[in-house]
C-alpha cells in the first residue's frame, strides 16, 4: 500500500472561504486513484468533488505501508 498526502490548492479561490472544510488528508491506498476517491467520503463541508479534481487539489505520494489497509489516517478541517 501506498501512503498519499492530500492538500488543497490554496492558489484555487474556492478555498477562500475556509470554513467548515478540509484542507488536507493523509490516506493509504494501492494508487492515487483510490486515495482520492477515499478522500471524497472523508472531507469536510466543501463539495467531495474537489478531491477529484487536480485543479483544486494535489495527491502526492509520500511512502508506503506494509501492514495498514486501505483508510484515512489524518484530516486537516476547519470548522467555523
């Protein structure tokens, strides 16, 4: 298994207004595929499509796991 990083792109205007969303997810899954598409169940207020779209978000594979399944690990929300 694959450990992603998964971040909003903050040059994008659609995270101007930061509350009630998720900026950032670390997840573990066998291609970025996965990984973003865990990461559409896992977000905040801000439409799941976001984690979809490389316009908005960046998936950048950061290591590997031997032994954790497929999950999210961490999220970085801010609630208002």
């Amino acid at each position: 298994m694959n450990i992603y990083l998964l971040r909003a792109n903050l040059n994008n205007s659609y995270w101007d207004d930061w509350f009630d969303k998720c900026f950032g997810m670390v997840i573990v899954a066998e291609a970025e595929e996965a990984a973003r598409t865990l990461a559409t169940t896992a977000g905040g207020a801000e439409d799941s499509a976001v984690w979809q779209d490389t316009a908005f978000t960046t998936c950048e594979l950061v290591g590997t796991a031997s032994t954790v399944s497929e999950s999210v690990l961490l999220t970085d929300e801010h609630w208002a």
